[in-house]
C-alpha cells in the first residue's frame, strides 16, 4: 500500500488512521510502515486539527 491510498482531507485522514489503528490493532510506527508513509507526515497533517498521537491509547486524541 502507498501513501496515494491515503484520504487527503484532514477529517477522512483522521478516521481512516484511528480506525485501522483500532481495528488492525497497529502502532503508529507499524501503520506508517504499512502505508509507506513518514510518521511526520500524518502527525503533522493530524496536528492542523489539533490531534496528537497517544501511544498508550494507540489513537490520536
């Protein structure tokens, strides 16, 4: 998978990233690894609509 399949809007992004976390039970690190994508990449884009990555809940709050 690439970071192409991706959701570009913030919400979208937001949710798919939450819940293949959830549901796939993956880190951050593992999701990133997956998708082929930098972990700055999502943290940042997450961070404009004030989310921050928890890692002991495994989402971003």
């Amino acid at each position: 998978m690439a970071i192409e399949l991706l959701p570009k809007d913030p919400m979208m992004l937001l949710s798919f990233v939450n819940t293949r976390l959830r549901d796939d039970k993956l880190t951050l690190d593992e999701f990133c690894a997956q998708f082929d994508v930098e972990q700055n990449v999502i943290i940042e884009k997450l961070a404009k609509l004030d989310y921050k990555y928890d890692e002991n809940l495994r989402k971003f709050i």
